[in-house]
C-alpha cells in the first residue's frame, strides 16, 4: 500500500502548469517555444503598489497578522463591494487569503461532508474539481456547450440540482472561456437557485475588470440580492492588478462560513502575507485608471487572435466577453494526421503535436471538462500572438 494519501489518488496535477513546465523545459533545450498557457497578465505590478509594499516593510510592517487580513484591508474591501457591485458586507463578513484559491480551498474544506456534491460549469478553471475532490466531495460537472457560447442555460442547473446538492461554483468571465454572464442571463439562473435553498453559492469573480465591449460584469448577489445569505463572493488581486505572485484573494459572505474558513487558515496557512496585503490596500484604494488602459491592450489582442484563429482549417473561435482566453474547438482537425505521422484523436494529441511541430505551448480542453477544444492564453505580446497564430495556421494547413 502506498504512503500518500489514498485521496490523492483521485486528484490531478494542474494541467496548466503542467504546459507551462513542458513549455519552460523545450526553451531551456534550446527550442523556440511561444508560451500561450500561462493564466497571468504579461502587465507588471503598478509602481505606487510596489511602493505601498517597500513601504510596509520600512516602517515593520513585517510580523503576523490576524489570521483573515489587517483591518484597514478587510475595510477595503467591504468598500469596494459596496463601491464597484452595490453589496453591503460588514468589513467582519470579509476574509482574506493568500490567493484566491486558498478562498476556494477553505470554503470546501470548511463545508463539504463526504458525498456531497457541487456543481460546476464546464468547460471550468482547473482546479475546482479537484479541490472538491480534495475536500471529499462529489464535483458534478454540467457542459455548457459551444451553442451557448459556454454559458450554462438554467433547465441545465434545474436538471444537475438534487438534495445533496451543496455548492454551486459559478465563474464569469471565465477561465478557460472568456464566457461572461449578461444581467439577463445570471437573473436566469438565481431565478433557479431562488427555488432551492440548501444550494449555497461560490461566486468567482476574479477577472471582474477584464471585460470588453462596454460588458457590464455583475455578480449573483447583486442581480438577487436575496442569495446574500448562502453567497461567497471572491475575487481578488491577481489579474486586475497583475498580482499574480503576490499571493492575495479575498471574499465575502455569511458570518458562520467566514469563521469556519477562518478555522481552517488558522491551521494552515495562518495569515497571508503582511507586505502583500499593504500592497493590495493600496491596489484597491489607489489609482485604477490603469485597469481600462490594461482592458483596452486585451481587447485589441483578443480581437486579433480570434480573427486569425477563425483563418485555421478546422478551428472555429467564438468570441468572449472577458478574462484573457479564448477556447477554440478544434473538431475540424480531429482524425487528421499530423506531419509526424501520428493521428490527432483528440484535443490532447492535437495539443502535444503543435507544440512538438510548431513549438506554440497551449492547453488541452480535457483539461478543463469540455473537449475537443484548447485554451489560448492571450496575456502576451502582439507580436508573439502574431507569430504563434500563424504557426498554428501553418500547422493546421499540414494536416492530412
Ligand atoms: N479563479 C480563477 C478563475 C482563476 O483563473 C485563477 C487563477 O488562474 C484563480 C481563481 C486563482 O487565483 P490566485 O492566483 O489568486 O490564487
């Protein structure tokens, strides 16, 4: 019998970061290798955050903190619920983390009993499920298919609900997709979830600012407000402020959850870090007039790549709402035979032939529940989206 845990057995590395080490691995011997699996802006830290950091640390900023975030910072976020999504949370209602998943991770932990089951929207970010799996729970996967540009239609989440229902883990924009929810579209389905008060909800709203096109992101308690009692609202600074290694998410939601997640981070983690959390005051009280500037770079990059994906035999590229990919379906290309000989019989035969042919690093759509697709991370530059674009369109016209 083995050492590790039997648990472990049912969980998967991430696949992203997986691509990424592949990527990193084929540069390091030499090979020109364009990474488009990353999940973070190519934008650096704004310099008045990196001050904010500097700064904590010269004035001692530098011991434990309470165990769900300094003050000043927890009363910074309750603002920002207020000020940019209209909730009113008690600065007591808000938690912070080191990072966003460590939110997500801790609320599983601190609520799942052994076979109780989330729903989760696929094509979704990675580690939801194996987190839930983590946690002893059951992940119930629910295809949004390409037809409904990946957004779950509310007779799916009427038809996947049963009594062990627990959580709904909901994601817009989305990672892998893009997909954003309009107001209309999210009525719809807290119209569903109103009818079924055991089902609490995970709302993920980590690529709130990065939507194009005059979308207006809303989040589930805003569009019901009375959803606020069994909602975990979580977002942090990753991607808005290009935060990614700084290591800080947050959340809001309902006393006794917060203090159950609090439970766990005090025997795990303990606080995030001091100097990152200064620096996240700052992130969300200072300036934002970078976030539209940063949107705007996205916006003429995700335009860019979908046209020239859409120029590949056999890819078709919907266009999304928000966050920094796209997915497209690479249907039209399955049964072909790649220049190496081999048969593309999937999304991940499809991935591993273009890197090993064209050396363009992207990430299997099995990965995230929705095949035969692949995510394109477009948080790079224009001319490494050029250059891989056409090698992709190059290998796409040599398949057989
Ligand atoms: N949620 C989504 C949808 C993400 O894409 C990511 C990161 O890729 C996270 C959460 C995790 O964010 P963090 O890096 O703050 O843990």
């Amino acid at each position: 019998m083995s050492f590790i845990a039997e648990q472990l057995s049912r969980v998967q590395p991430s696949a992203t970061i997986a691509v990424t080490n592949k990527a990193r691995e084929l540069k390091a011997a030499g090979r020109d290798v364009i990474g488009l699996g990353a999940g973070e802006p190519d934008f650096d830290t704004p310099d008045n955050i990196k001050k904010a950091a500097i700064d904590a640390i010269t004035r001692g900023e530098t011991k434990y903190t309470a165990v769900d975030g300094i003050p000043e910072l927890k009363k910074a976020i309750a603002d920002k619920f207020k000020r940019e999504n209209g909730i009113d949370y008690d600065p007591g209602q808000c938690f912070v983390a080191p990072g966003g998943k460590p939110i997500i991770y801790n609320a599983m932990m601190a609520t799942i009993n052994p076979g109780d089951e989330v729903i989760i929207p696929a094509p979704y970010w990675v580690s939801y499920p194996d987190i839930v799996l983590l946690a002893g729970g059951i992940p119930v996967a629910v295809e949004a298919t390409i037809e409904h540009n990946f957004k779950l239609q509310p007779e799916q989440l009427e038809a996947a609900i049963t009594e062990k229902t627990k959580w709904i883990i909901f994601n817009s924009p989305s990672n892998p997709t893009g997909a954003a929810y309009t107001h209309d579209e999210l009525k719809a389905l807290t119209d569903v979830l109103v009818k079924h008060p055991h089902v609490w909800i995970l709302t993920d709203d980590m690529y709130e600012h990065l939507v194009y096109d005059d979308f207006k992101f809303v989040t589930p308690v805003q569009v019901e407000p009375s959803l606020k009692d069994r909602t975990l609202t979580m977002n942090g600074v990753s991607k808005a402020y290009a935060m990614t290694g700084w290591r800080i998410g947050y959340a809001a939601g309902p006393l006794e959850l917060i203090g159950a997640m609090r439970k766990i981070q005090s025997q795990s983690t303990s606080n995030p870090t001091s100097i990152s959390q200064w620096a996240s005051l700052e992130a969300l009280e200072g300036p934002q007039d970078f976030i539209p500037e940063r949107a705007k770079v996205f916006k003429e990059r995700r335009d860019m790549v979908v046209a020239l994906l859409n120029e590949c035999e056999g890819l078709e590229c919907p266009t999304p709402e928000g966050a920094f990919y796209v997915y497209p379906s690479c249907a039209g290309c399955i049964g072909k035979t790649a220049p190496s000989g081999k048969v593309i019989e999937n999304d991940s035969d499809f991935v591993t032939e273009l890197l090993e042919t064209e050396g363009v690093a992207v990430v299997q759509g099995v990965a995230f529940g929705l095949e035969p697709y692949f995510r394109v991370s477009y948080a790079t530059s224009t001319e490494a989206l050029t250059e891989a674009c056409a090698r992709i369109k190059r290998f796409c016209a040599a398949l057989k």
